[in-house]
C-alpha cells in the first residue's frame, strides 16, 4: 500500500515496451496493426494511447464502442485489457479474454504508449 501511495496510480510503474512488442506480437497482431492508417479486422493501434475510444474515421466499430465516453489511457488500456473484452464494453465485437500475467499487460501498454 505504501508503494500505491508513493507512485499514485497501481499501474505507475512502466513496463519494458521493448518486451511489449513480443506481447502485441502474440495477444494482438491477429486483429491488430501497429501501423498507422491501416486497420486489419480491428482498428490500428497507432496512437491508441491519448486517443477518443471509437474514433478512427476510417474503421466501422460496434455501436459499443463507437459511443463509448472514454479516452484510452494507460489506466484505461490496463482495465479493458485486463479482462474479457466483452465484460469491459458490453456489445463489442472484439473476441478477446484478457490478458491475465499483470508484467506483459504492463510491457503491452508501455509498447502502445510508444506509438504518436
């Protein structure tokens, strides 16, 4: 409890984005590109950190998500991606089921923030 005080938010600590890359590679590149402009089933991840939800103009997301009142930060990312997609976002199309090993979710995310 002391170290959440020390650093304010549970996730604070960065991951190793480096590390992140083998954990997009495996968890998200099947739907997901890292490229810009160029979405595959799911919509680029470029720039996902900082970004409305839903908002790509170039990619048909669910109503779900199209209308969801968020920006993706990094505690948001932690959230969605730690659980079961359609738990986080009830009504979207995204088949994932989290990712559960709390250091790749963190490596992950560090990786996505890297990407403006």
């Amino acid at each position: 409890m002391f170290m959440l005080w020390m650093t304010g938010s549970p996730y604070a600590q960065a991951g190793d984005a480096q590390a992140g890359a083998d954990v997009f590679k495996s968890e998200c590149s099947e739907c997901h590109s890292a490229k810009q402009g160029h979405n595959k089933k799911g919509p680029s991840l470029f720039g996902i950190v900082g970004r409305a939800a839903g908002s790509l103009p170039d990619y048909h997301y669910s109503d779900a998500l199209h209308q969801a009142p968020w920006t993706w930060t990094t505690d948001k990312l932690h959230g969605y991606l730690s659980q079961p997609a359609r738990k986080a976002n009830p009504g979207t199309k995204m088949k994932y089921s989290g990712l559960d090993d709390p250091k790749q979710l963190e490596d992950l995310i560090s990786y996505l923030d890297t990407f403006h």
